[in-house]
C-alpha cells in the first residue's frame, strides 16, 4: 500500500459506478484514473493505479509528485 498518495473516491451517476482521483498526479495522468462497482474496489484498484504510477514514473526516471499533507488539527476533548 502506497499510503504517502491520496485518492478521492466518489460516486459518478454518469458512470454509475465509485470513480477514483489522484490529486498528487493531477495534470500528470487522465483523471479519474479508475473506478469500481463498489467503494471496496474503487480503493484497490485506486491503490493499483498508484503502484503502477510509480512504478512508471521510476523506470521512466521521472520524479514522483509530492505527496500533499493535511495540516494536522489537535484533538479538543470537550
């Protein structure tokens, strides 16, 4: 699992199925670039989609994206 990479996974009515995007490869690769029946395998082949990716971009010898972060909140306990 390639958990540095992030993926937005949502439902498309006009494919009628999970679609996946990879916003650190935006620009880089048609998006979305995968999708599924279920969540479930819209993540696995999202996942997939992201270990071929680099895969590529190293044999190609090309840089791989950086990977975007979340500015991390602390946790308020009320």
């Amino acid at each position: 699992m390639n958990s540095l990479y992030s993926m937005v996974i949502q439902w498309s009515e006009e494919d009628n199925c999970f679609v996946v995007f990879l916003p650190e490869f935006a620009g880089l690769v048609m998006q979305p670039c995968t999708d599924g029946n279920t969540y479930e395998e819209a993540a696995k082949h999202g996942q997939e989609a992201i270990s071929s990716l680099i895969e590529w971009f190293q044999a190609e010898g090309k840089p791989l994206p950086a990977p975007k972060t979340m500015p991390q909140q602390p946790l308020s306990v009320a």
